[in-house]
C-alpha cells in the first residue's frame, strides 16, 4: 500500500496473535467478511455499532453469532497511529479474512485496496443473509446475482472447513428425517442437539484446519448444515465436491480466486463511502 506500507503487516501480526490465543477466531473473521460483502457490498456495515435512531446489521439474528470485532478494533487502532486517515475498515476486514485462511493452512492470495466505508447499515438489509435452509439451486441463483458461478458457491462453501454451527441452524434436518445425512451422523448431530439450540458441532473433522475434509464430509453424508449437503445432492454441483474432495490444491486455487472476487463485491468509492476513524461509528 502506497499511502501506508506497513498496513498489510500490521494486519498479518494482529490476525496472527489473535489467532495464537483462539484458533477458532479464524473462522470468525472469514464469516464476518462473507456478512459484510453479501449485504451492501464489502464496505465494513457489518462492524458499525447500533445507535439509538437506527438498528445495524450487526444486530440481525442472523449476525448475532459473528465474532473477532475486537481483532479488527485492535488493528484499526494500531493502523490510525502509524498513518491516520488512510486505511479503511473495509480493506483491515478484507485483509484480515485473507491472513486468517492463510493462517489456518489455506492459500495465500493478494486482493486489491482501496475499499470506502459505508456509510449505511440497516437490519432490514440483511434479509438477504442466505438461510442455511437454501438448496442448491437456491444458492446458485443466490450467488449468480452477485456474479459468482455455480464453481465459486462450492469453492467458497468449503470456507466451512473451518469452524462450527449452532443446533438451531441444523435441528430441522433431524426432525424431518432429512434422507441426505448418514444415519449415524444423524446420531451425532442429536446428540450435539441434546445441550440446546447453541450446542455447537464442527462443521468438518478438522475444525481448525483449512483443509479438504469438508468436501469428504459431504461425500459420505455427514455435511453439517443443509445447504452444505445440497452442494453434493445436486447433479449441478456434484462432481465440483467430489473434485475437490479428491484434489485440496484444486480447491485451494478456485477458493482463493472466488474470494478475490467476494472481497472486490460492490466496493464503494470515495463518494459513497470514508475512511472511518474507529470502525464502530462514523465519523
């Protein structure tokens, strides 16, 4: 970065420390890019706080989960003392999703800055947060919307590779007697439900890893969520689980091309957005 060469290193260590203390924090941040850049672009709408004329996106239902703020808060501090001004939120949460994967055993990809903070951030704007509820064709025209093909919805699906879902947002498959899971997975997915609605289970194997497990997990029925094992229901987009289940460093690769792209989603421009001083508030 030309106005402030340090930034990207800045970023790496506070995501690197971070991550040393709470490995699922990883997760966390790559979740959190995702909510931001679905919803209004990737304009850091998602960090701003609630205030008491207006209900922020980080307030929704479907964001209540969401964690790592602090990650972002610490960096944006660190940032504005080395070159205040120049650094936005949008571009620390875009950097901190890509060290995080990186951090976890994923790819290393460079993304472009540059990113404006936006100025809006409204609950009602998440209603386009997708429901782990969608199928596969839901997903694809979900996506496709956005400009994404049906290989980047299962290449950024596999960011479940990493990190957990709560029993509420997969005991529907249990009480339908969902015919896509493994039965006895579905063994242990009630087992998980037994502890309540905020019971956790890994979403693959290896839940700190950024690896291939997820797509394995799919092959043999034991996808967590849904809309992950409709990835491998559906005869369109079958075979890309099955290839990435077969080859991680083809996976790596489409992967990191797909959050290219998702990290480059409606960005504002300086007209639209600012550089805010402290990512909870506008300026």
């Amino acid at each position: 970065m030309k106005s402030c060469p340090n930034a990207e290193q800045i970023v790496k260590n506070s995501v690197s420390t971070a991550l040393q203390a709470d490995p699922t924090l990883a997760a966390g941040l790559i979740r959190m890019l995702f909510h931001d850049c679905f919803i209004e672009g990737c304009d850091a709408s998602i960090l701003l706080d609630s205030t008491n004329d207006n209900t922020a996106e980080k307030d929704s239902p479907g964001n209540l989960s969401l964690r790592g703020y602090e990650i972002i808060d610490d960096t944006k501090q660190e940032i504005e003392n080395t070159c205040p001004g120049v650094v936005s939120c949008a571009d620390i949460l875009a950097m901190a999703a890509r060290d995080a994967v990186f951090w976890a055993g994923g790819p290393f990809y460079q993304i472009p800055k540059g990113r404006f903070d936006g100025k809006r951030s409204k609950i009602e704007d998440t209603k386009n947060l997708l429901p782990p509820s969608f199928n596969a064709s839901q997903l694809i025209q979900a996506f496709g919307q956005r400009g994404f093909s049906p290989k980047d919805v299962v290449a950024l699906s596999g960011a479940h590779t990493l990190g957990v879902a709560r029993c509420s947002s997969f005991k529907a498959r249990l009480i339908t007697l969902d015919s896509s899971v493994d039965s006895s997975f579905a063994n242990t997915l009630s087992k998980t439900c037994s502890a309540g609605d905020n019971a956790e289970q890994p979403l693959d194997a290896t839940r700190n890893d950024f690896d291939n497990a997820y797509f394995n997990a799919l092959q043999m029925k034991s996808g967590v969520l849904f809309s992950d094992q409709a990835l491998f229901n559906s005869p369109v987009t079958r075979n890309l689980v099955n290839g990435y289940a077969l080859n991680q460093t083809k996976f790596f690769f489409d992967f990191q091309k797909a959050m290219r792209k998702m990290s480059k989603l409606n960005v504002k421009n300086s007209s639209q957005g600012e550089v805010r001083k402290h990512c909870r508030c506008l300026n």
